[in-house]
C-alpha cells in the first residue's frame, strides 16, 4: 500500500472545509496533522464557528503541534466568566437590565483580545491560505463569508453563539455565529470549483435528558445544526463531480463550549478518526488524479 500521494502537475486543488461544533472543532488538528505527514498542501480553507477558528490559525501558517499549544494556553474557562449581569437583567425585564443586538449574556472583550493575540492584529491578506469564514448577518439571517479585513474580528463573529455571546458590527452589519445559516459550508468549496473537498463535521449524540436550561439549549441548537448541515451535504455531494471527503467527528458526551478542559480527548478523537480514513482521503486525491491523466 502506498503511503504518500504522488506529487506532479496532476494535483488536484483541495479545499478543507471545517465545521461548526463549539471547541470540538480543534478535532480537525489530526486532518492537518495528516496532511502535513503526507506533504499535501491545502488550497483553501472554510471554517464556521469553531471551525472558524481552527481553519484560520491554520491558514495564518501556525503547524498543527502550534495550534495544539495556542488552544492550551489561551483558550481558557476564563473566556467563559465575564457575564453581562445587565443583559441577564435586561433579558427579565427587570430593574436597570439592558438587552439589544449588540449585548449577550457573556461580555467578549476578552475572546476577542485573545484572538487578536492569537492572529497578531493581521488582516486576511496576511494568511499564507486562501481562508473564507462563515457568518450569519442577524438583521436578515442570512449567510456570509468573509474574506478581508481583521482576522480576529471575523473568526469572533463566526464563533459568537448568541445569546452567549453577542453579534459583532464588521462594516456596518452585525453578524453572529456562522452555524445559524451553514454549520458546514461545503457548498461554498462546490461552488467554487475545488476538485477534492475534505469536510469535517461534528456530531454530538447525546441521548441524556437536560437538566438545566443551558444544556437544553444547547442540545437544541446542537441537533438543529446537525440537521441544517445534513441537508446542505446531501446537496453538496449531489452538485459536486468530483471528490468529497466526509469525516464525522462523534462525541458522545456533551461537551459545552467552554469545556476547554476537554481538549486532549477532543484531540484524541480527531487523531482516532482521522487515522482511520487516512486511505479514504489518499484514495479520493488519487482518483481525481487518474480521471484528469485520461
């Protein structure tokens, strides 16, 4: 069995598309890992939510054991603290509460200090690949990619699952968590031409009943977005003729957004998954390579 793709004018272009899921996302490292082993470089890369963030330090040239470290040391339970008690007020109608678009229950200042870090204050032109994130514009609910200006701004709004955290304004629109319009955005790769798509999707099965309203929350949206993003994919693979590469990331037990203590059996998951469709992924770069040689 051959272990490496073979390199030549035959390279097809690759999109890697990662998808929405809270810190879950940070699954995708194993895929970079891969593909760093096998020198297979990526073309382009889409990210929402999560995803957005993990697509991005990627793209902005950081290696799959830098991203690992980033996640480490910034990503802390500590971005998860500052509440908002005003909105939280203002969402009961109570005394001195205060509640619009532009709160949430958590105040962002210090996620988006930490991607700012993270991201070097650098604009999307400074990326070493091609990265487009998936937003949702909140006035008409629909969806956006962005593609310019302050990388850590856009990752923010990708990421903002309201109403934790609130809409972020990026050129006079507010935009809020990209998995509200396509938790997975494998279209935009089809429709752009890419010959092999590698999607990572998170799937969350978890059958417990919800004991608070957080985790009904939650899984609400969790199940919600899995739908959404099972549509869209059947829709993808139907458009697309050339390769799609699916990886369902399965976690079976619940793991909020900030659960960053998580990150080592999120990351073991990935490496689990990813080695077995390792053969998957050479294969569909192969086949693309022997229907373009005839």
């Amino acid at each position: 069995m051959r272990i490496k793709p073979e390199s030549g004018v035959n390279n097809p272009k690759i999109a890697v598309v990662v998808g929405s899921g809270g810190i879950k996302p940070a699954c995708a490292i194993a895929l970079f890992e891969l593909l760093e082993s096998l020198d297979i470089d990526i073309d382009l890369l889409i990210g929402c939510s999560g995803g957005a963030i993990v697509s991005a330090m990627r793209g902005f040239g950081y290696n799959s054991a830098e991203i690992t470290d980033l996640f480490t040391k910034y990503l802390t339970k500590s971005l998860f603290s500052h509440i908002d008690y005003r909105t939280l007020l203002g969402i009961a109608k109570m005394p001195f509460g205060r509640f619009d678009k532009t709160r949430g229950i958590l105040k962002p200042q210090r996620l988006i200090d930490v991607l700012k870090i993270i991201f070097k204050n650098s604009k999307f032109d400074s990326l070493k690949i091609p990265t487009l994130v998936q937003v949702t514009n909140v006035d008409n609910g629909e969806g956006a990619l962005i593609d310019s200006g302050d990388i850590a701004e856009a990752v923010y709004s990708s990421a903002a699952q309201f109403p934790f955290f609130p809409p972020l304004n990026i050129g006079g629109k507010w935009f809020v968590d990209g998995a509200f319009s396509s938790p997975l955005p494998v279209l935009e790769a089809v429709n752009r031409g890419y010959d092999v798509i590698i999607a990572i999707a998170i799937e969350q099965q978890v059958k417990m009943e919800s004991k608070s309203f957080i985790e009904y929350f939650h899984q609400f949206i969790s199940r919600s977005y899995t739908s959404t993003q099972k549509k869209q994919m059947a829709l993808a693979i139907d458009m697309h003729h050339h390769e799609i590469v699916v990886i369902n990331m399965h976690f079976d037990e619940l793991i909020h957004m900030w659960d960053v203590d998580k990150l080592p059996v999120i990351i073991q998951t990935g490496k689990k998954i990813i080695d077995k469709k390792k053969n998957e992924i050479i294969a569909a770069i192969d086949n693309f390579k022997n229907r373009r040689k005839h």
